[in-house]
C-alpha cells in the first residue's frame, strides 16, 4: 500500500510545485509589466514635458513680439508699410525692406529650385544606389548643417570679392540659394521616393519611356510635397540675417535691377535694435517679418494636409 501511495503524492506534490511555480511566474510577469507600464509614462512624461516647453518658449516669443509690434504697426498704419524710413532715427516705414527681403528671396529660390529638383530627379531615379549617391547625400546634410555666418563669409569672399559681384540683391540671392538648395534636394528626393511604384508601372506599361514616366507622372504626382519643401527652404532664407548681411549691404535702397543693393528686414530690425536707433520700429520690423513666416508655415502644412487627403481618398 505504501508503495502505491508513493507515487500518488509524489505527482500530488508535483502538481502543487507545479502551481506554485506558475503563480509565482504569474507574479513576475504582473510586476514586470508594470514596470513596463511606470517606464512608458515616464517616458511620455517626458516628451509631453518637452513638448510643453518648446509651445511655451515659442508662444512666449510670438506674444512678446506680438505685444510690442503690433500696436507700432496698426498705430502708424498703413503708413508704417508703405514708406520710406526717414531722419537719423530712421522713423516711418519699412517698405524698401520689405521689397528687398522679397527680391531676394525670391530671386534665391529661382536660383536653387531647378538645380535642386534636377538633383533630387537624378538621385531618385537614375543614380545607382552605392558610395557615390552616399556622399552626395551627407553632402547635402553637410551643407544644409554650415551656420549661416559662415556661409555668409563664404558669399563675401567668392561672390563679392573673388567674382567681382557688388553688394546687391545678385550677390545675397546666391548666398540664400546655398542655404535653400539642401532643403529643397532632400524635401524632393523624399517626396519622388514616396510616389508610389504602381503609378510607375502603369506608366511603363502603357509605353512610356524613363523619362516621359518621370517628367510627366512622378513629379506631378510629387509636387505638392515639393511646394512644401519650396516654402520650408523660402521660410528658412527669410528669416536669415547673416548672408544677407554680408552680401546685400545695409544700405536703404529700393531695388530694381539684380545689381541694386539694399537692407533687409532681418538686418534692419537687427541695427535698430543693437544699435538703439528705433526700438519700435524694430519690434514692428520684427513682428512682420514673423508674421510672413508664419504664413509660409501654414501654408506648407496646409498644402500637406490637402495632399493627405486626396491621397486617402
């Protein structure tokens, strides 16, 4: 009989271990995952954390310029956009800084947009993906990475001294336009690599060539992320003191031709405020030039929600 009942307990008390053990494993997976659950709200603790300081930060800068410029400009208004600064302390308007900073951006992105979207074309679809490709990308990422100061030395040195180029709109264009040409290459080259390959396919199939596929399906496909990328890079030159700086000159001057100098908005409300000359018109300055900014941002984020949308319909 004892021997019987040996294996009886023995399976008894095995079975028990059994459930001991799974309890105990239970235990462990209960507590690590709550270990996992403490460690995932840290973590978004910490991102909400840092999202909350950059609003704060920015919505601290807007409200600051916006309390201080705003009332300079609706005061003088439209007085403050349309004329000429006048006296030593250059009071009254900005407008030949508002036409400066537009001409030469506008001239930059000329510049930049078809050399960077050719580039962007070659490395998408023709280039052969290897060393070469490579390094023209961290290029790219090397030169969209230089401080603008030094770019603006670089303009000062090979356009206007080494080319012969005076002062002028010409001389800042092509300075902004090394500062955007990174911006919009990448923002191209992402925007043809997402098309997708079917809408290619498709083309192929019904006989057309490489380029006939690229030229009139890839990139009307891409363009809306392409005038994304064109606004972020525009956006980006805007705001963008020192090539100007050292490039166009700071002279008041409204210009007509390529070769006319003149002063930008981020460099007039840089000497009123560094220099003392008008605060207020360098609160004004400033608030505007954020204002243009910032409809060039909405207007970028609109342009990629609508894009979104006729994708996912």
């Amino acid at each position: 009989m004892g021997t019987n009942l040996n294996p009886n307990n023995e399976q008894r008390k095995t079975g028990m271990q059994v459930l001991k053990e799974l309890k105990e494993e239970h235990k462990k997976s209960d507590s690590g995952l709550g270990r996992a659950h403490f460690n995932n709200r840290v973590a978004l603790g910490v991102l909400w954390g840092a999202t909350g300081v950059t609003i704060g930060l920015l919505a601290i800068i807007l409200i600051y310029v916006s309390y201080h410029g705003l009332s300079v400009v609706l005061q003088d208004f439209p007085r403050f956009i349309f004329t000429w600064p006048e006296g030593v302390n250059a009071e009254g308007g900005i407008w030949p800084t508002i036409i400066a900073t537009l001409y030469s951006t506008g001239l930059a992105m000329g510049i930049a947009t078809p050399i960077a979207v050719l580039a962007a074309v070659y490395l998408a679809e023709y280039a052969k993906q290897g060393k070469i490709v490579k390094t023209i990308r961290f290029a790219a990422d090397s030169l969209a990475s230089v401080p603008s100061i030094v770019m603006g030395l670089f303009g000062l040195a090979f356009f206007v001294e080494t080319l012969g180029i005076p002062l002028s709109m010409l001389a800042a264009s092509l300075g902004l336009s090394l500062l955007m040409l990174p911006i919009i290459m990448r923002a191209t080259e992402e925007a043809i690599r997402a098309v997708p390959r079917y809408i290619r396919w498709g083309s192929y199939g019904m006989g057309a060539t490489k380029w006939q596929t690229v030229s009139r399906v890839v990139i009307p496909t891409a363009t809306p992320r392409i005038i994304t990328g064109l606004i972020l890079a525009l956006a980006r030159a805007i705001g963008e003191t020192a090539v100007v700086f050292l490039t166009m000159g700071i002279a008041i001057n409204l210009p007509i031709v390529p070769t006319d100098s003149g002063r930008s908005m981020s460099v007039h409300l840089y000497l009123m405020a560094v220099e003392g000359i008008n605060l207020p018109s360098a609160y004004g300055t400033a608030f505007l030039l954020l204002l243009i900014i910032l409809i060039l941002n909405l207007s970028a984020r609109w342009i990629s929600k609508r894009y979104s949308r006729i994708e996912g319909a």
